[in-house]
C-alpha cells in the first residue's frame, strides 16, 4: 500500500489506506449477507467502487464459520476464494469493479455451479486474462490460475474481452472481443465459462457445438469403472488364472484405440476374481470405449481412448478400475464402427482443443462428455469404419479422417494437422 502511494504521488494523486486486519468473510462480507435485522437492512447496499484481490484458495468445510456467513453460495464442496470473489461482489455498489486472480475451477463443473447462478446475477464479466505457459507464471501453483475482471450490475457486457499471454509479459498478449453468450455458455443451464485462447479455438468451438445432439440424446452412456482397488483387495490378482478371472483395466492399460494388457508390474494386480461376491464389480465383456478419466499435466492430450472389441477370444467379464469411464448404448450394444468412431473424436486433437477452452482441469469428467455435443452417430461410425480400416492408427491419418468426414473447413483443418505432429505421449 506504501507503494502505491508513493507510485500515485510521484504523479501528482494522493492515496490514504487504512490497513483491516481481520477476517474478510467473518468480520467484513458478513454484514453483507443473511437474512434481515434488526441492525441490517435488506438488501445491503453495496458501497465500495472497486475491489482487487488475490485471495487465498483452499477446500473449506461446509460446517465452517465462512461456510455458514455464505449459505447461500455453497454448494458441494466449497472454496474459500468463491466466498472472497462472493463477498466483494455483494461488497461493491453498482457498477463498481472487481479484479481477481484466482484458480480456473469455479469456470466449470458442478460444485460451481451454484455459485455461477449467484455470482453472474450480480456481476458481469467483461475480461478473462489466462496465461498459456504456467510454469513460468505461478511456478508454486498448481492449478491453472486467471485474471478476472468484472462489475457489479448494472446492466449485462454484451462482450467480454480474452485474452492470453504466454508466461509473464502480457504485453504480448492476444485478445479478442467476443459475445458474451459465446464466453458464458448456458446452454444446458451450468453458466459454464469457456475461455477460447485464439480464433481457432473459436473456430473449433463454433464446430462442437454446431452438432445436433448432447451425447445422451444418441443413446450413448458414460458410467466410471466399479474396481476401487483399496476396497476389493479381496479379489485382486496378480495374475489371470484360466476361466475364473477377468483382466482389470487401470489408466495405464488405456492407450489411444488399443489396450495394453497384461502390463505386468510388481505393484498393480492385472486381473479380478470371477464369484458370486465380485459379480456387482465386473461388467460384461460388450463394445465399449474405454476413457481414462485422469491424465498427466505432462500429456498432450486431455483425453485418451481406447477401444474394447467383444469378440470370443475374450473371457466374458472384465473389471474396470475407478480411474477409466467407459461408454455404451443404453439399448443395444455399440458397432465396433460407433466404438472407432467415438474413440477418433475424444483422441482428436478437435475435442481436445475443445476441451481445453471449457476447462482448465487435467481431469475430464463423465458430467462433461455427457453435456458434450456430437455428430450423429451414422457420422461417428461413418469415422470408425475409415478408422478401423487404416493400416496403422497414426495420429495425423485418424485426425484427417475425422476432419474431412466431418466437413471442416481447410484453414482450421491445416491448424488442426499442425497440432497432431505432436502425438499423444
Ligand atoms: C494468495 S495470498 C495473497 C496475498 C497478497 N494479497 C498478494 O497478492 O500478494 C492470500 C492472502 O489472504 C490472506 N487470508 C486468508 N484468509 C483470509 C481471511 N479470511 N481474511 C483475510 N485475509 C485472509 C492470507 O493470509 C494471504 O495473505
């Protein structure tokens, strides 16, 4: 604060602070929230012209003081920095602005969906800075971090600014101005907050979302495997012995189109116990692509997909592990085509860009592909059956089957291409 009012005199301002040093939710938003009193009016108004902050982020219990003062935002597994940007935004009179830097996490997924609704009732977002290279930016941090900045209502942006630096110098940042119905998707009513980092990205986001279904319109299922390891040690082998076990798939058998298994390692049994006790755990042994639901920070790739193809070489259970999602059809079960073909799109470098403007998140989660949009499936197993038929499942061949098939225009499909020269590791 001294520096800033030394900055601000240097020219010809004056700055005086005055130095809280309390607790901002407990002894500063509290006032702010709540039912009316005796000593407070409703709805307070919101009196401060601006708030910048850089709040601390850590998991709160929803039995906490802060989680009591802020009912009304919590929902699922609170986060101590919503209650921050939360309290600043009841905290400012209209039209009065906030800064924060603060994770990605509240821009998507359900525990934030709540606060979303509350949050943009009152707010408008009218600029998202993200930063491409992390390790430089917030070499401590682990999430991906943003800068957001925003005014109390008023009326709605019609736009909002984003842009990206690489690293620290935002100088050298790209921008774009785009609709704010573009950046602020409630299609499905989550208010998720896609942050499209250049125009390809919002090429690429205009194709997803131009297809005609949400995944479970087509039938299709996505459920998370039912193995958790530390809880069926009674069924874990470490070896497939003959017609009483089925193999156990874990992320590391799950490669792109292919399952690698047995992938023998002293740590991770391979295979599960067939009996009466296991039966709730095993699935039977159908078409299926199979998702990895966590991927390393490292990989390229936010999505790896693999395809299970029943045939009777297989034994007639298998076990997946709590790490993997696996989809099927509702009704009947997947063609070997439909399975190719949905495993083209997640392994593509289309989805995965797409996915890398709704979420920050290294993790995809089943919530996420089942709001998703898709060809129709005549169109999927269209891919699967060019797919399939390739000689080798080289990254760049499956990329421009899937693009060509799906009609992509030439400048995002060359854009596309460059991608993939960067295989999944
Ligand atoms: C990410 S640090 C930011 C520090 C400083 N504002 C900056 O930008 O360098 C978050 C700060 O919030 C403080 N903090 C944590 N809980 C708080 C609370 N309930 N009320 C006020 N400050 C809090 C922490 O002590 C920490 O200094």
């Amino acid at each position: 604060m001294k520096r800033c009012a030394e900055k601000l005199s240097e020219h010809g301002h004056s700055m005086t602070y005055e130095i809280h040093a309390k607790d901002f939710i407990l002894d500063g938003a509290a006032a702010f929230f709540g039912p009316p009193s005796l000593f407070n009016d409703w709805p307070v108004l919101g009196e401060f012209d601006g708030a910048i902050m850089n709040p601390p982020y850590f998991k709160v219990s929803k039995a906490s003081p802060c989680a009591r003062v802020m009912e009304e935002v919590v929902h699922g597994q609170p986060n101590i920095y919503a209650f921050f940007l939360a309290g600043a935004a009841q905290m400012l009179r209209p039209g009065g602005q906030l800064v924060a830097i603060t994770p990605r996490s509240f821009c998507n997924g359900l525990y934030f969906r709540g606060f979303r609704h509350w949050f943009f009732e009152k707010i408008a977002l009218d600029h998202i800075h993200s930063f491409e290279s992390r390790t430089e930016t917030f070499r401590d941090v682990l999430q991906e971090s943003l800068v957001t900045a925003s005014h109390r209502l008023g009326k709605p942006s019609a736009n909002v600014t984003v842009s990206t630096s690489n690293g620290l110098n935002i100088n050298t940042a790209k921008c774009a101005t785009l609709p704010t119905a573009m950046v602020i998707d409630n299609s499905c009513g989550h208010a998720n907050i896609r942050i499209p980092a250049s125009r390809e990205d919002q090429a690429v986001a205009e194709v997803v979302e131009s297809w005609p279904h949400r995944f479970p319109e087509l039938g299709l299922r996505i459920s998370t495997g039912p193995v958790v390891m530390f809880r069926a040690t009674d069924f874990l082998l470490s070896q497939a012995n003959g017609k009483g076990t089925a193999p156990l798939l874990s992320v590391f058998n799950v490669k792109p189109f292919r399952i690698e298994w047995p992938v023998i390692h002293k740590k991770h049994p391979t295979a599960f116990k067939i009996c009466r006790d296991s039966q709730r755990l095993l699935l039977p042994t159908r078409n299926y692509v199979l998702l990895r639901r966590f991927s390393a920070k490292e990989e390229r790739r936010r999505l790896t997909a693999s395809c299970l193809i029943a045939s009777e070489a297989l034994p007639p259970f298998i076990a997946l592990e709590n790490h993997l999602n696996y989809v099927y059809h509702a009704e009947r079960e997947l063609k070997p085509d439909e399975v190719y073909g949905l495993a083209a799109l997640f392994n593509s470098n289309l989805l995965d860009r797409y996915f890398r403007t709704i979420s920050g998140n290294t993790q995809v989660n089943a919530t996420e592909i089942r709001s998703m949009k898709l060809p129709p499936l005549p169109t999927v197993a269209g891919i699967g059956q060019k797919v399939s038929g390739l000689a080798s499942l080289d990254c760049n061949a499956v990329e421009l089957i899937v693009l060509r098939e799906l009609g992509i225009n030439p400048q995002l499909c060359a854009h596309l291409l460059e991608g993939t020269l960067f295989s999944h590791t």
